[in-house]
C-alpha cells in the first residue's frame, strides 16, 4: 500500500521503517527542516532507528522523507504521529489539526486516516474528523475511514518493539476498523480489536494515568515513610516479595518524560472543561509528582542543616538530569527541576550527565574523581555507567533519591 506517516518521531519513523520493511511504500512527512535533511542523509536521530536502517529504506526506494505537502496525494493510510504535548498545562492539538489539514487535500476516496497521538476521548471523531470532512466535503466511514491506534513505543526498550507489542485497533464504523487492521496486520504482530474510537483513545490515556497515580502513591508513601523513620524502599522491596495483587512502583525525584506527566492532564482537564467534573485522583497525583523536586532539595537542605551546612554555601554534585535512567531525554526532566531549585537557592551546583549535548563548566560526562570536594552528591538518575560503590567510597555525603546506592552511615536514602 501506499503509506503516509505525518512525523517522523520517535513514534513515526520506527511505524515508517517497518512499513517499508513490510513491502509498502512510504512517505514520511516530517516538516522540521534539520530532520529532514538528516532523514535525506540517512542520519537517524531517533535511538531505535539505527543509520543503517534508515539507509537500507531508502535504498529500497519505497521510503520518500518530505517536507513537500504536495507530495502527500494518493495514500491508501495516512498515520498521525505528532505531539499532543501540554501547553501551560492545556493540551495541544495544534500538532493534530496541523496534519490532519495537510493530509486532507490529497486524500482519495476511500483511503484511510489513522491517529496514533495520546488524546483524550472524542478528539479523533470530535476534532479529527471535522477537520478532515471540512476540507474534502466528504463523509467520514463513508467516502474515507478513519481510526485510532495508539502508539506503544517504549524508545529503548529492547524486548517490546513497534512489532512486537499488542497493538489496539480501533474505527468510526467496523469497516473502518478493519482497514485500519489490514494495515496493522501487515506491520505488527498482535492485533487488539476496540469496539470504539473512546474506547482506544481511553484506554491509552488510562495506561497512563495508573503510572501517574501509582507513582504518586509511592511518593506520597516514601514522605510518611520518612516521618516514621523507615526506609519506603525496604518496604517496597518487601511489597515486591508478593507473587501477585502488587505492581512495583518506587519513588524518585519527580515523573518526568513526555507521555507520564502529560496524558493523564489529557483527560482531567478535557473532564473538567467540557463536563465540569474533576477526575480528583489525576489532579491529586499531579500535585504529589510536581512537588517532589521540592520535597529531594528540602530533604537535602535539612541533611546538610544537621550538619552544620547553609546550601547556599555549598558545592553540590547532581548525578544524573535525564528523565530516567539509560535515556537521553531531559524534556520535563525532575532531575533538572532539581538541580534549577538548588540553584535558585544559591547553592554552586556541578551536573554529570552522559547525554549533555554542551559541556558547561563545571558539568561533567563521567564522574568526576574529586567527589570529596562537593558537601553533597544527589543522586538524582542512576545511569548504567554510573559506578555506584564508587561513588559510595569517595563522597562525603549522598542523598540518594532513587533508592540505588549502597548502604552506608554517610549516605542517605528518600
Ligand atoms: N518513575 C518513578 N517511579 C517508578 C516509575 C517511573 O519515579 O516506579 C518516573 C521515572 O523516573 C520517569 C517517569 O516516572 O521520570 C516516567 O517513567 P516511565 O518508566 O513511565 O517511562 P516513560 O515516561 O518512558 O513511559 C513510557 C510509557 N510508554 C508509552 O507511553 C508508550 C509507559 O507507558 C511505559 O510503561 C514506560 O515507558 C516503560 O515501561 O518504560
């Protein structure tokens, strides 16, 4: 078939590639101009997309990178892979509705429009599909179909991949919903059938939110756990020991990412806006997740207040600013949170983060070997190249915020 897939992001180029790689052929719509080019040249900027792979599908031929909005014509399937990020903590569909209106003048009759963006229930047939009739004075199921897929990309995850994760389908009408799967079936290995496009469009969002609430449990837990001196992660771990009705979650700096801090919003704000009613356990959550850098820089403040220490005079190593471990992402990071608040309060702050794209001085790749000079060391994302005994041995103090490092007297955990 011929595939449309509008954003070339860490969503849409792994969907594109495998695309290509299942016969078909490919446009990818990615109108950032650096991508682009980078695209053209086969220099892949999404970490689950090798160069070689991108090389090999343009060689095939059937992969075209374009910014050209008139090379979009003629497609059986069109798939939406933009952002829907927060905006001042609104959602955004101007990503959605920017693509949905390119797409729409060189849509045929009969051919399929697919959404994979995380949005709250309604938007594919409330938003997408009046944007989409509008331009073509079609009837949506009727003269085209449309559906919702929501994307499962974990970027890194070597287990579950674009092809191998259970892939829910969902369609306007049943006829709908099987082109969409004729065109997943061909790309993926497990096809999950949704009754409705809310059905989809909720389930991703709620995939989620349980992160969201369940973290923010764990948060608000490892707090008392602290008031009652006792170590949240021995009770997890504890926790952990019971083979079933459990899901380990453990406490850290703060969520950050762009799906966890985000989705849930999605659906208390759209809640809260068209039906006047609050989803009170997201909003709840999000206070508990956005307050927890706050909570890592006064536990630090106190820790060095025992000892005699005003922060604003001292020398602090950050570990870690990626959102999580083994990543490169710093968007919504709460190890940055951190590190700006520690800042803020005058105190002379060292970073060590492997993925820093520009060393500042005073910033680090690797840890640093004068680690005694700092009054604290806050270890905030425990990447895999990080020597935690290391660390433990030449520190004079660490709060260790993800429950990593060993024990030691000098050495304190949430
Ligand atoms: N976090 C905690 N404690 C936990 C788990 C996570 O503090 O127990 C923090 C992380 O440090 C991070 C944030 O929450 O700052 C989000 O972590 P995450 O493990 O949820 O990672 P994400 O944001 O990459 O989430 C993605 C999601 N994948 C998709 O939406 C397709 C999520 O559904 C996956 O469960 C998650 O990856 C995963 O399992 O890796």
């Amino acid at each position: 078939m011929r595939i449309a897939v509008m954003g070339q992001g860490y969503v849409g180029l792994p969907l594109a590639m495998a695309a290509v790689d299942a016969g078909h052929h490919v446009i990818g719509f990615e109108p950032g101009h650096q991508r682009f080019e980078r695209l053209s040249a086969a220099s892949s900027y999404v970490e689950d997309v090798p160069d070689k792979t991108l090389r090999a599908a343009l060689d095939t031929g059937r992969y075209l990178p374009t910014r050209d909005e008139e090379t979009l014509t003629g497609f059986d399937v069109a798939v939406i892979t933009v952002p829907t990020p927060l905006k001042d903590r609104q959602p955004d569909l101007s990503y959605v509705c920017a693509a949905a209106r390119t797409l729409a003048p060189g849509l045929k009759g009969g051919a399929t429009v697919v959404l994979e963006s995380t949005t709250h229930p309604g938007t594919t047939r409330d938003v997408l599909v009046p944007i989409l009739e509008g331009v073509t004075g079609w009837k949506a199921g009727v003269d085209f179909h449309i559906g919702f897929s929501p994307e499962r990309i974990d970027p890194g995850n070597q287990q579950w991949t674009f092809e191998n994760t259970p892939k829910i389908v969902a369609g306007l009408t049943l006829d709908c919903r099987d082109r969409v799967a004729e065109f997943y079936a061909s790309v993926t290995q497990h096809l999950v059938l949704a009754e409705s496009l809310e059905e989809a469009e909720l389930a991703k969002v709620f995939e989620n939110t349980q992160r969201q609430v369940n973290i923010a449990l764990v948060s608000e837990l490892q707090r008392h756990a602290h008031t009652l001196g006792v170590d949240v992660y021995r009770v997890i771990d504890l926790c952990t020991t019971k083979p079933f009705g459990f899901t380990r979650y453990v406490p850290g700096p703060g969520v950050g990412g762009h799906c966890i801090p985000c989705d849930p919003v999605y659906l208390s704000e759209h809640l809260h806006r068209e039906y006047g009613t609050r989803f009170r356990l997201v909003e709840l959550a999000q206070e508990i997740n956005d307050s927890q850098p706050a909570y890592v820089v006064r536990r630090l403040q106190d820790s060095l207040n025992r000892q005699g220490k005003a922060i604003s005079s001292c020398r602090i190593l950050a570990l870690g600013q990626a959102y999580k471990p083994n990543t490169a992402d710093m968007r919504e990071s709460p190890a940055v949170d951190v590190t700006e608040l520690l800042v803020d309060l005058g105190a002379h702050v060292s970073v060590v983060e492997p993925h820093l794209q520009y060393l500042t001085a005073g910033d680090y790749r690797e840890v640093p070997d004068d680690l005694s000079s700092y009054d604290a060391v806050v270890l905030l994302t425990p990447h895999d190249t990080f020597d935690l005994q290391h660390i433990a041995d030449r520190a004079r103090f660490v709060l260790d915020t993800r429950g990593v490092m060993p024990d030691a007297a000098h050495i304190e955990r949430l």
